[in-house]
C-alpha cells in the first residue's frame, strides 16, 4: 500500500470482540494501514449485550443502523441511555460502558470508530460492583 491507495474493505464474516459481541472489522491498521482510526460494524444478538468494559485513552463514535440499545455507563454502570437507529452516540476515553440490546427477536447494528487503528488492544474489562 502507499500513501496514494484507497482501500475498500468488504469483511464477510464477523470475529468476537474482547466486549463478547460479533464485529466486522472495517477500516483498522491491519486491514487498511489505518494509524488513527478504526471503523467496524457491530451487532448486539437479540436479546445480548456487551460485557462491561471501557476504551483504554479512545473516544468512540457510534452511529446506529437498526434496533434499539440501552447503555448503561458511569461509575458502577450507575447511569444509562436508551438509543435508537439513526442516533449518533459519543463515549468519550476511559467512560466505562455496556450496550444491551432491548429486542429479544431483532439485533441491533451500529457503524463504530474509534481514534485507534487497532481499537481491541484498547479494550479493559470493567468491573462491577455488586451491592451487598
């Protein structure tokens, strides 16, 4: 690749995630030479969601495609939003999070960038802790 190429990028099977979610990775330094960037496609399974987790130093931009997600974010997952298909959605750096998809019958779909060419290695579990 040089500097001059344009890149497509088709993926037609989706990895898990570290977060336990199918992704098709997009645009990242190993698909594309990406050194700032990362764009995927993920899917929350009817009635899943994500393990608890936060972007080590990364801001994501999410743009959902279909479906309807809440997400539980903040100290303790404590606060949470409920999105919809044709929303954008800004986590900033280190804001611990979880995506749930609310349909038990439709996945839920969002575009994902991340100003990270290699955005899993960013990923840190969250621990949540669970009231006595």
């Amino acid at each position: 690749m040089s500097q001059a190429d344009i890149i497509t990028v088709r993926p037609e099977v989706s990895v898990d995630t570290l977060q336990k979610l199918p992704n098709f990775i997009g645009i990242s330094e190993q698909t594309a030479g990406a050194k700032g960037i990362s764009m995927n496609m993920v899917v929350i399974p009817a009635g899943g969601q994500a393990e608890p987790h936060f972007h080590e130093g990364y801001e994501t931009a999410i743009y959902m495609l279909q479906g309807s997600v809440r997400t539980r974010y903040g100290e303790n997952l404590s606060q949470e939003v409920i999105n919809h298909a044709g929303d954008f959605i800004f986590i900033p750096a280190n804001v611990p999070h979880q995506p749930i998809n609310l349909s038990q019958t439709e996945n839920a779909v969002a575009i994902v960038a991340r100003n990270d060419a290699n955005e899993q290695e960013t990923v840190r579990p969250y621990p949540v802790k669970r009231e006595s």
